[in-house]
C-alpha cells in the first residue's frame, strides 16, 4: 500500500513537460540582388564619396549591407551601385 502514493507520484511526474521558448528579432531585410542606386559625382575623389553615400543609403533601407559597382561612366561622373548584403 506504501508503493501505490509513489508510483502514482511518479507516473504523474513523467507526463510532465518542460517548454523551452527562445525569442529573437528577426533578421533585417536582405536588399534584393537587383536593387540599385544611382550617384551622380565630380572631381577627383567624386567617385569614392558616391561610394560611401551608395552605402549609407543601402545600410539605412537594409540595413548592414555593401554595395557593389553595376555602371560606372567616369566621363559623365555617373555610377550605378548594386545593395547586397554584407559579408
């Protein structure tokens, strides 16, 4: 009779589960693979500070994020960036 109060605690015990829940922020967005910027510069160092704004532009809409060159016409100091994600 002494054996029945612990089997039953027992089979009590191991129907019990314990849940264990993470929570996490989710991932900024991933700029798509075709994603562009145009930068329109001038001067000697016009094409590094396009560059840098491309960046800027890409991290503030994706987050952490690089930027590739697509285009680039030195002459009309034009350049086309792609967003990707960074490395």
């Amino acid at each position: 009779m002494r054996m029945l109060p612990i089997m039953l605690a027992g089979a009590a015990l191991a129907g019990c589960t314990v849940n264990h829940y993470e929570v996490s922020q989710p991932p900024p967005p991933q700029p798509p693979a075709s994603h562009t910027v145009s930068m329109t510069y001038k001067g000697p160092d016009g094409f590094n500070i396009a560059a840098r704004k491309a960046n800027d532009w890409c991290d503030q809409h994706f987050g952490d994020s690089d930027v590739r060159v697509v285009k680039d016409d030195r002459k009309k100091g034009h350049a086309t960036f792609a967003c990707q994600p960074a490395d």
